[in-house]
C-alpha cells in the first residue's frame, strides 16, 4: 500500500462482470483526469494460448484434469506481485498485453493469442488499476492483497455466473455447451482454492443475485436482465461509509445487514459510480499530499 503510488484492484473470475466494472472504473478516470496505468489479468499468464494447449494436453495425459487458468500452475503470481510492490514503492514496474483476437493483435503485427513484449510502466501515471482473476490472491509466499489500496471484488452467484460464461463463451467463441461444461468442471478446484478466498480481503464486493429462476444455469436460455436483479455491496469496514446519503440516492435500495446495501440492478452502475468515486479522489488527494510533502 502507498500514499504517492496507489494500487486499485478489481478482481473477478471469467464472466463475473468485471470488464463492465472496469468501464465504469474507465469512465469515473476520464471524468476525474486520472492517468491509470492498467494492468489486464491475462497479462499474466505464464503460457500463451497455444502453449496452454499444449500444457493442458500433457496435464491430461498425466492424469491431471484440473490445470486452468485459474490456478499457480498457469499464472505468474510473483511476478504480478513484484509489479504492485515496485509500483507502489516507485511508480515503476515491468508489465506486458495479452491479444485476445484480431483487432488488438494486428498494431503490434502478432498472432491472437500471444503476448507482448515486456515493458515499463509509463512514467507520470496517477494509479495503477488492475482487472483480473487474481488481484487479491494469497499463497505460499505470495500475497497480492496486501498491496492494494483500494480492492474490489466482482462476484455474482455462482449460477448466474456459469450462465454469463456458458453464453459468452458459445456466442464469441463458438464454444458448444459440453466445452463450457468440461471447463467450469475443469476449474473448480481452483475456482474454490485460488478464487473465492479472494472475496475475503476485497474492501468492497459486488454480488448481482437474479431474481428469475437459474437452478441450472446450464439449459438458461438468456441471461437475467438488470432489472431482474438486485446487487448486494458488502463493505469489509463500514466506518465512514454514508448509508443514509446512499439510500437517498440509489431509489428503492434497503439495508440487509449494518455493512450491505442491496440495490436494483439496474442501479448497479450508478451505485459504482457514487460509490467508487470519493474513494479514488480520495487516493488522489492523498497521493498529491504525499508527493508535496516529499518534495519539501
């Protein structure tokens, strides 16, 4: 944790919604003129994409069904962990992309599926945000949590999230229900050993709950909408937390427990937004503070 370089985690596994957070993250960064340097989760990985294949394959043959990417054995969590203490001991770091497709491999004239270059963090950013799997993992040695000022968590109920992933994954990637299936099933204990525990540090989560019924999210049709949905906020420490101010301004929101708010879906958002953005301005000022202090 650092005064003049803060870490902002938002940490979710695949199809939880993260990449929506992220957008309002990006939106509340642009409104603010904050200078983000961001840090993509798939960035690391340890292996590419058909390196992962192949690893896979060699996992399986051994009699191992388990290996994803949601475990040790596929990421670099010490090295994701030397980039939040660098960058919040100095503001530097060594960080990569990874080209999911097409469009975002085509600059950099390389196949999808692989990544770039290694390279410093640019110099003069304000933060640095991570979105990924595994922004708040703690094993071994590692303990990601530890760094980050301000830590987010994005977890819908785990039906809602296998429905978001089965319908990702079959309409972008052409994945038939069976593939999806043997991947959840394939994850799992890693799922349950390196995922979850995350939702445990995280300073603040957001958990959509459907309000339709998705007992088995494997013959879901659709995705619940927003409006069929509430999103619990779950405060770790609830101290200095208006709640009065935001039931005011998130209509139809009530109070589950001392530290919850429960809000419509299609509040989730705009609760972000009034939510998130005191908290970042927050860091600013205390980053501006620190640096004026230092420069005394």
């Amino acid at each position: 944790m650092s005064a003049k370089h803060p870490v902002v985690v938002c940490t979710g596994s695949s199809g939880s919604g993260t990449t929506s957070v992220t957008r309002t993250f990006q939106w509340i960064f642009r409104r603010e003129e904050i200078n983000a340097a961001v840090v993509e989760g798939d960035a690391f990985h340890r292996y590419d994409r058909l390196q992962m294949k192949e690893k896979m394959a060699e996992a399986e043959a051994a009699g191992n069904m388990h290996l994803s990417h949601f475990g040790p054995e596929a990421n670099l969590f010490a090295e994701l962990e030397e980039l939040f203490r660098s960058y919040g001991e100095s503001g530097g770091g060594r960080l990569r992309r990874y080209l999911h497709d097409d469009v975002e491999a085509a600059p950099f004239g390389q196949p999808p599926g692989t990544f770039t270059p290694w390279q410093d963090v640019p110099e003069g950013t304000d933060l640095l945000f991570y979105e990924g799997l595994h922004g708040a993992v703690i094993s071994g040695d590692v303990n990601l949590a530890r760094h980050a000022d301000l830590l987010i968590g994005v977890v819908p109920i785990i039906n809602l999230e296998w429905i978001q992933k089965l319908h990702r994954d079959k309409a972008l990637r052409g994945y038939s229900t069976e593939a999806v299936t043997n991947t959840i099933l394939r994850r799992m204990p890693d799922y349950v050993n390196y995922v979850c525990p995350q939702f445990a540090e995280t300073h603040i989560n957001f958990q959509r709950v459907p309000t339709v019924d998705t007992s088995n999210p494997f013959i879901a049709r659709y995705i619940p909408t927003a409006d069929e949905s509430f999103v619990v906020i779950r405060f770790k420490n609830p101290k200095g937390i208006d709640f009065p101010y935001l039931l005011s301004m998130l209509h139809d929101s009530f109070m589950s427990r001392p530290n919850i708010i429960v809000v419509p879906g299609g509040k989730m958002e705009l609760a972000m937004q009034i939510i998130l953005t005191p908290l970042l301005l927050k860091l600013i000022d205390g980053r501006r503070r620190a640096l004026s202090a230092a420069a005394r």
